[in-house]
C-alpha cells in the first residue's frame, strides 16, 4: 500500500496533467477567442469531457487502484475540469440556459461515464 506522500504526489502529478491539457484545449480553441461565447464553450469542451472522464473513472476496473483514483480521479480530472470557472462566469455574465445546459449535460455525461465503466467492470467478472 503506497505512503500517504508517495499518493499525494500521484494526486500533484495528476494536477499537473489536467492543467496541462485544460491549457491546451483553450489553445486549441484559440481561432474562437474573438467570439464573445469562447470562454463558454472552452468550459463546454472541458467540463463535459472531464464530467465523462470523472463517472468512468467511478466504476472502470483500471481506476480502482488507490494510486489510479488519485492520480486519474482526484489529481486529473479534478484539475481538468472547474467548477469556479464556471462560478466567475456565471458570477460576470449571469445565470443562462447555456449554463444549466451545461450542469445537466454535466450530470448526463457523469453517469454515462459511471455507466460505461460498470459494463467493463461486468466483462472483466
């Protein structure tokens, strides 16, 4: 069973890799920065993808180690996805039905991902 230190360090090693890829999905999204929704459909793209990613890594065999569930569970998809980013956007611009959209598409996503994860936990009996 790993130290507390050596998980913590999964956790940091996680965080590092879903800023990494946060980061790189806005520049991706770049060509739209002119648009006036681009902040909201980076937080699109990322909420949603990381919501699926956080539900499979729920149920899905690989991630039920405790080192997985820190580093893929805790550390990355924690740090991929934001809740506050979409606090201060809501806090700027106001509550919208782009936003609650995006809360249920969030939750959809979430159990598809628990869902997807339990089937291969199924197989894998």
């Amino acid at each position: 069973m790993p130290t507390k230190a050596k998980l913590l360090g999964y956790v940091f090693l996680g965080g590092v890799l879903g800023t990494m890829l946060r980061y790189l999905i806005f520049e991706a999204l770049g060509p739209l920065s002119s648009q006036p929704t681009f902040e909201l459909i980076a937080l699109f793209v990322v909420n949603l993808s990381g919501t699926f990613f956080l539900g499979l890594t729920a149920r899905y065999p690989y991630f039920q180690t405790e080192v997985c569930r820190n580093l893929w569970g805790v550390g990355f998809a924690g740090s991929f996805t934001t809740m506050s980013a979409l606090t201060l956007w809501i806090d700027k611009h106001g509550s919208s039905i782009e936003v609650i959209a995006m809360l249920v598409a969030g939750f959809a996503l979430y159990w598809a991902g628990f869902e997807a994860g339990r089937r291969a936990a199924r197989k894998q009996l």
